[in-house]
C-alpha cells in the first residue's frame, strides 16, 4: 500500500522534473519507492519488532497484525479512503496476441521485474556475505551472535530488504488493477503468505511456484461457475498442500533432534 500511493504521487513530480519517458521514469519511480519502504520497514522493526524479541512469537505475530492494522488505517487518515485511479506509469497495449492468448506490456513488465528482483534477492541471500549471515541469524541467533555477527544490523538488513521489496510489490500490483486504496493490501498479504508456504517456507524459488500455482488455480476457478468462491478456493489449495505435503511443493523436509 505504501509503495503504491508513494508511486501515486511522485510519478507526476517524475514526470515534471526528470522528462525520461517509459521504462526510464518507471526505473526512477521503483528506486525511490524501495528507499522508502526500506526506511520504513527498519524504523518499524525498531520500534515495533526489536523491543520484543525476547519475547514468544506468538507477541511478536499479535505486533504485525497490529502494525498491519496502524499502517492500513493511517493510510486512511492520509491519503483518505477513497479509492484512487493509478496513473499509467507505462503505456499498456497488447504485446503478444495469438489465439484467444493475449499478453500486455504490463503483464510482461510485472514479470520481468518480478524474475530480475527474485535472481537478485537469491543472490544477495546465497552469495554475499550480508546474506550469510541472514542465514545464520535465522539458524541460530545466539551463535551467530558469538562469532561475530552484528544481530541487529542484520536483522534490520532484512526487514528494510523485505519492505523495499514488498513496495516494488505493491506498484506492479497496481499496474494491473484500476484503482488502489489504503486497504489494498490486505488480501495480496494473505495470498503472498500462502503462495510462501505452498512453495515451502523459507525456499525463494518455491515462493515464485506457489504464487503461480495460486494465480493459476484463481483464473481457472473465475472462468468457472463457482467464481464467487475464488478466494475460498485458493485458501483450499494450502490446506490440502498442508495435510499431503506439509514442508511445501519445493520445501524439505529437516530432523530437528531434541
């Protein structure tokens, strides 16, 4: 949601002070919308997730729901509740027509970005040393902690990546719907948690399956008669995952000895 309206309003300003047609005032609006969000998200965790880390995760999962809710409803106050027309940062045509198949520019722009930011957060969390040590934070704090990992930064690394990349999120996801509004991301929230755990919890690539698995199963489940229940339906599919399959379609199974 804050990535969207960031975009709502400073593409005009792009558009008056920098006259870089296209996909070049596209580039300079996705940057300026991930420095954002990436500051937001470290100032939240620092207020809101770092306080708390000693304590359960079932405090810290009641905090998100209420910083969800602060973000959402602040918005409101804002930007106002009134949905809003987002501005055609791209010009939309039909790219590629065969058939009865037909794919638009946006279309292949959200997928494009969507295949170069998964390459580059596969890089930075399996190549360099930042991602080495995500991974051991995740793995064992306390360890990491003793061998010379500096916890916090890390941690506060990871929550500024994941907002800068859920705002890049919320634009692309506005390209292709007609208007947004301060509550616009609650159920794409939802639909992302569980396309992560359809393609197993903590696997980038499988994150990418199960949220084509989902899109696929919610645009056949719309052409059919039992369109009203799409939601429903695509909430189905993780508890049948769940029940057969609990790691996930592309997760592993792991021995946690006791």
């Amino acid at each position: 949601m804050v990535g969207a309206f960031f975009a709502f309003y400073c593409a005009p300003i792009v558009a008056k002070v920098l006259p870089i047609p296209g996909i070049g005032a596209f580039l300079v609006i996705i940057l300026g919308v991930m420095i954002v969000c990436a500051i937001l998200g470290i100032i939240i965790e620092y207020l809101a997730y770092r306080p708390l880390r000693a304590r359960p995760k079932l405090v810290v999962l009641i905090t998100a729901i209420g910083v969800s809710l602060f973000l959402e409803y602040s918005g409101q106050w804002i930007f106002g509740p009134d949905p809003k027309a987002f501005p055609e940062l791209i010009t939309d045509r039909p790219l590629i027509e065969w058939h009865t198949l037909s794919i638009s520019v946006n279309q292949s722009l959200i997928l494009g970005v969507t295949f170069l930011l998964l390459v580059g957060l596969c890089y930075i969390v399996k190549r360099t040393r930042i991602g080495i040590a995500m991974r051991a934070v995740s793995n064992n704090p306390q360890a990491a902690a003793l061998m010379g990992i500096n916890v916090d930064m890390v941690i506060s690394f990871t929550f500024g990546l994941g907002s800068a990349l859920a705002g890049v999120g919320g634009v692309l996801y506005a390209l292709y719907s007609p208007s947004i509004d301060p509550l616009m991301g609650i159920l794409p929230g939802l639909k992302a948690f569980v396309a992560a755990v359809l393609g197993g919890i903590g696997n980038l690539p499988g994150a990418v399956v199960g949220g084509f698995l989902l899109g696929t199963t919610e645009t056949y489940v719309s052409a059919s008669s039992l369109s009203t229940y799409r939601d429903a339906i695509a909430f189905a599919v993780l508890i049948v995952i769940l029940l057969f399959k609990p790691s996930g379609i592309l997760g592993k199974a792991e021995v946690e000895k006791v």
